[in-house]
C-alpha cells in the first residue's frame, strides 16, 4: 500500500519540484557527458547513451575513466561503430557485464549505418536500436532530447519509495514506483528533473544513511516524516547467490608473455580473450589442464557475477603451446577481472 494516495501528490507537486530543480541548479555533480543545468545546449546524445550503459550496475567514478578513454579514441558514434570487436571488448574491460559491451557496439552499428549516425529523439524509437531498454531509452530522451520521460534507475526508485514511504517490498513494488515516479515528471525541464532525481539520489538520499537535515524535498517525504528513512525502500530478502568451482591455469612461456584464449561468443564473457579454465560447475572440479608441464598449485581466487559466486583454483607452470600469446603487462590490462585476480594470484 502506498502510503500517499497518487491524486493526493497533485496539490504539493509542482512546490516539491521548484524545490528539487533549485537545488539541482546550485548542486548539481559536475560530470564528463552532462551539461550544466538549465544551459541552453543539448547534451551530445551519444556521450548521454554511452555514459548511461556504461552506468548500468557501475558507479560514477568506475565509470568515469572508460567514458573519458573512449570519447577520446571515439568520439562519435561513427568512430565507435567502426571499432574491430576484439578491440572493443579489451576497452571495456573491467567495466564487467561484457554482453553490454556488445550491446554498444551492436547499437552503434545500428545507428552509424541505418540511421546515418544520427540517435532517434524519442523513446519509442530507441528502445527499437539493439540493446537499448526501457531505462536507457528514457535517460536518453529525457537528458539529450529533454523529451518528458520517466527515467527510473535503482537511485530513483530509492527516492520515490521514500518520498510516499511504500510498504511494498522491491521488487514487488517497481511498477508501483514506476507510476510514483511518472507522477512527478511534467514537460517542464524533463532532462533536468531526470538528472535532478539521479543526484538527490546519489549524494543525499543514499541508500544508507540519508541526510534528510540536507534534504530539498525533506518536507514532503513521508519516510522522513516517519522518523525511519532507511527502512525504505524495504525489500524481500535474497537466496544466497550459489556457488560455482572451476580452475584457471596461468602458463607463461618464459619470455614474460601468458597464454590466452578467446572465449566463446555465447554465455559468460562471451567473446572476451580469457585464462584457459575449465568449465565452472557446482562441485570443485578435477579437470585435466590443456597441456602438459608441471602445474603448481598457486592458491584460489574468488570472484561474484550477478547470479553466482565462482571460487576458481589457480594452476601455474611454464610451458608452449598453441594459445593466444600475450605480454603479461598487457593481459593484466585487456582481460575481465576474474582473469586479472588469477594472473595476479599466480605472480
Ligand atoms: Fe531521502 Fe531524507 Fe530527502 Fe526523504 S527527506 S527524500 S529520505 S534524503
């Protein structure tokens, strides 16, 4: 049940928005692909979307430095359409959820060829282009196009279960949030308000200790008038993520290179250069290495990805034969991190 009947917002709305959009005009975060609020310019929509993916599950000072290396070795869509996949994917590495890596380069494709490197300007012509959901379609419309959209992020959804103190718990409650959240959109400044939410969200409202005496909206938030702020948004309590085993043998041929493979196009970092590994399973396994030398046992790693946790054994030798061969320096920079703990476990 939502605490705040939807028609009651109404009479408050436009007061409780003045407000958050005054702040966000003094406050807002200075970052690489925004413009400065209210500025009379539009935002490059292609530095919005790739800004956006690269976003999704990473946060802004993660991200920042792979936004700033890629608008310089592309700096338009066109550049990053052209990219060779392998070359992509290297860039991108550390960012994790690699299938978002090929997402973007499918996307961009999309747009450099059918659409002539021009990005659609409205919601429903985004969300047609490979890879472009229904978040990502609405950060883009609403930031680059100022187009009234209801951009609603794990930040946005935190503020809005606040705002109106929802008792459902996530993620029963998204659709609720979802037209909490639309409620409040108007065409006033759309881009603004989007952005606005985002950084309340980010720098005051923060998931664990909000500071509500900082708070532009703290007068209409009925989790602040509740005295528990924190409580919300309340949430369902997860299964522990399962556990998955493998091993990841580290050869090195002696002259400071480390044997690769590429892996395949399907499943878990897919298409990305890898470690040899065996396959991951939920018993640890006994898998014999790919070649023959004389493996020693150089300890274990443990990496999560979103639906499990992977504790991989690391097997190290010296040997040849017929990988992808590497200069360790330059591993240590192309591979996902999983890779890079083993290298580095196996020094
Ligand atoms: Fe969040 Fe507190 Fe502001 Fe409410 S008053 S929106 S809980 S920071």
């Amino acid at each position: 049940m939502t605490a705040v009947a939807l028609h009651q917002v109404a009479p408050y709305r436009d007061a409780l928005r003045a407000a958050l959009l005054g702040w966000y005009d003094a406050q807002a975060r200075t970052l690489p692909w925004r413009a400065p609020p209210g500025a009379n310019v539009r935002t490059d929509p292609y530095r919005v979307w790739l800004s956006e993916v690269m976003l999704q599950q990473t946060t802004v000072p993660h991200a920042t430095p792979y936004f700033l290396d890629f608008t310089e070795r592309w700096p338009t869509v066109g550049d990053l359409a052209a990219v060779a996949d392998a070359d992509l994917m290297a860039a991108w590495a550390g960012l994790g959820y690699y299938a978002r890596a090929r997402n973007l380069l499918a996307c961009a494709r999309a747009v450099a060829g059918r659409r002539g490197g021009v990005f659609p300007d409205t919601e429903a012509d985004l969300l047609a282009l490979p890879g472009v959901g229904v978040y990502t379609a609405a950060a883009v419309a609403a930031i680059a196009f100022d187009r009234e959209a209801n951009v609603v992020d794990g930040n946005v959804e935190r503020v809005v279960s606040r705002l109106f103190a929802v008792e459902t718990p996530l993620p029963a409650s998204r659709p609720e949030l979802r037209t909490l959240a639309g409620s409040l959109v108007t065409a006033n400044r759309p881009g603004d308000w989007a952005q606005a939410l985002m950084d309340l969200g980010a720098t005051v409202c923060r998931p664990r200790s909000p500071a509500c005496l900082l708070c532009p909206v703290s007068e209409w938030c009925a989790a602040y008038r509740s005295g528990q702020p924190e409580r919300y948004p309340l949430k369902t309590k997860k299964a522990d993520r399962p556990r998955r085993f493998g091993t990841a043998w580290v050869l090195r041929d002696g002259e400071g290179r480390v044997a690769l493979v590429q892996r395949s196009d399907k499943g878990l970092l897919g298409g990305m250069l890898g470690l040899p590994t065996s396959d991951w399973t939920t018993t640890p396994p006994g898998a014999a290495p790919p070649v023959a030398a004389d493996w020693r046992d150089a300890g274990a790693i443990d990496h999560v990805f979103t639906h499990f946790s992977l504790t991989l054994s690391v097997q190290a030798a010296e040997g040849r034969g017929d990988f992808i061969w590497m200069p360790e320096v330059e591993a240590l920079k192309a591979l996902p991190t999983v890779f890079r703990k083993a290298l580095e476990k196996a020094k």
